[in-house]
C-alpha cells in the first residue's frame, strides 16, 4: 500500500500518474483540508474534490479544477440577492457540496462522507481527509490582518505580503480514522509536489501527523513543487519566505529536512543533487512537469524505484 500526502491540482496529477504504476486500490492519498471553507451555508473542500474530479477523468481542463462542462446558474441567481461573488460554485460542483453539508448535517464524519463522492465518481483510491476536526490555514498580512486562505488566495487574488501562515484548530484536531495507521503500515509515504506551506504543512500540523511519517519503517520520498527556482502553480514563492525557507528544490527539501529519506527533483535542478544529498537525503532527477499522465506515471515510477533504494539501504 502506498500513502500519499496530498493537496490540490500537483497532487491530482501525480496519484493519476501513480495509478499507472500500481493498482488505484492500493493507494491512499491522507488530504489536506485547511483550504476548506464554509460558503453560502455549504461545506466546500477544495483539495478533495479537485483530486476526486482528476481521477474521475471529470476535472475542468483549462482551469485543472471544478467540473469539466460546468454551468454558472446557481452562482449567477445570488447575485441578485447581493452574494458577493468572490467565491464562485459551478452548478455540478454544487450538487458535490450539498450532499456533503447535509451528510454532516446528519451527523457523518467528514471521511465518511468522502468515502460516499469517491464511490459515486468511481473513484477506487481511497481519499482520507487528514482530520475529521475542524481547522482552516490562516493568514496573517503585512499590513496586520488574518485572513482565511481562501480569502487571502481567492479574494485578494494572492496579492498581499504575508508575515505568518498557520492551521487554526491544529491543536485540538485528531487524526481521521485510518491516517496513522496508513503512515505506519504504508510500503511507501511519497510527499506530493504540492504547495509545501499550505497544503503538506497543515497536514502535519495535525497532532500525529508529523510523528508517523518520521517514525514510520516506511521510505518517505517527496517530489520538488519548485522547478527551476519558480512555482509550478500557486502562490508557494510567496508563502515559503513567511516559514524560513528558500524558494528552490533545495529549500523545500530542507524545509522538510529529516522526515526524508529521498528527494525528486526536475532535470533542471539536477545541479542541487549534490546539495541535497551533503544533508543525508537521497536525491535524483528526472522529469517532473506533469503535463500528461505518461510523464506523471514515469515520476511515480521513479519515487517508488527511489524508495525501494533508499528500503535497501536500510
């Protein structure tokens, strides 16, 4: 079994490469949900879904998130009663959201009702929010506010300097049913090329979280978010600089320091190996723009050749 640590559309692509590699049914992706948010009464989690939509084959291709063949109905009546439109929810997307609210409404943990989209999409990999809890990324802004991220990322677009970035609710979370056990039990933790500040952070902020990926028997490899010394997508060149780190292959490994065991990076830092390896971590190149799920397969199978080296070794 293999375990992913995930959060939105760099981890999508890569678990549908990684399903190319080995059964879909044998890996576990234990999702970030800080970027979750209530909006017009209904619980939105947008790293669940975009990895649920990639894997279904449903996912908008141009944005790489929401529903592919999507209408604005819904979005475009609340307006008319005065709903700022900062957040929009396409009317697919929507249906999603409303079976989710009212399933907690009837008392279902978050994981569970996760376990009833992915089985309605067909989707075979398993989906565990890493905490049923409540929590939310905050931001706090140069000029002094705190902001949730959605607000910081959405609605300001992702313009203002941040000075602090952290999990709200962190400290009183617990791990959904089954995440620790994924970790501990895995054959291997592969640390997606997510955005390393806002989505595999504040899964470790969870209490737990950071203990069973370090102490696991299992390789943990990550791949670099950072090609070249720029962001794939998002906004992590903004938010790594807040957490002490360097925008660069190098800086998010570490960043991540000894919960590593190896390393991926894109051809064009192969010039960091060196560096990457004088900290004890294993570190290889190779292809890592995900731009069809042939290279996304090829980069799943080269985390899991560099985990079998690094289980050989030990």
């Amino acid at each position: 079994m293999y375990a992913v640590l995930a959060g939105g559309v760099g981890a999508a692509r890569f678990i549908r490469g990684l399903t190319r590699v080995v059964p879909a049914g044998e890996v576990v992706a234990i999702v970030n949900v800080g970027d979750d948010l209530a909006h017009v009464g209904l619980r939105i989690c947008p790293d669940l879904d975009s990895i649920t939509y990639w894997l279904a084959g449903l996912v908008h291709p141009e944005q790489q998130w929401g529903r592919s063949d999507e209408s604005h109905t819904v979005a475009h009546e609340l307006r008319r009663f005065g709903h700022e439109p900062w957040f929009t929810l396409g009317d697919r997307d929507l249906a999603t959201h409303l079976h989710r609210t009212m399933r907690l409404h009837e008392g279902l943990p978050l994981s569970r009702v996760t376990e009833e989209i992915t089985a309605a999409f067909g989707v075979e990999v398993r989906l565990i929010p890493v905490t049923d809890d409540p929590v939310e990324t905050r931001i706090t802004t140069a000029d002094g506010r705190d902001l949730h991220f959605q607000e910081y990322w959405v609605g300001e677009r992702g313009r203002p300097e941040v000075t602090a970035v952290r999990l709200a609710g962190a400290e009183t979370a617990r791990p959904a049913p089954g995440v620790v056990e994924t970790l501990i039990d895995a054959d291997a933790v592969i640390i997606a090329p997510s955005n390393p500040v806002v989505s595999i952070d504040t899964i470790l902020a969870v209490p737990g979280l950071r203990e069973a990926v370090g102490t696991t028997p299992a390789p943990v490899v990550g791949v670099s978010p950072i090609v070249g010394g720029e962001v794939v997508r998002g906004m992590a060149h903004k938010l790594l600089p807040a957490v002490g780190a360097e925008v660069s292959a190098a800086g998010v490994a570490r960043h991540y320091g000894e919960l590593l065991d190896g390393w991926v990076v894109d051809r064009q830092d192969a010039s960091t190996i060196d560096e990457i390896t004088a900290h004890g971590i294993a570190c290889v190149a190779t292809d890592t723009m995900m731009d069809d799920v042939e290279v996304a397969a090829a980069l799943a199978q080269r985390c899991l050749a560099l985990a079998d080296e690094r289980r050989a070794d030990t």
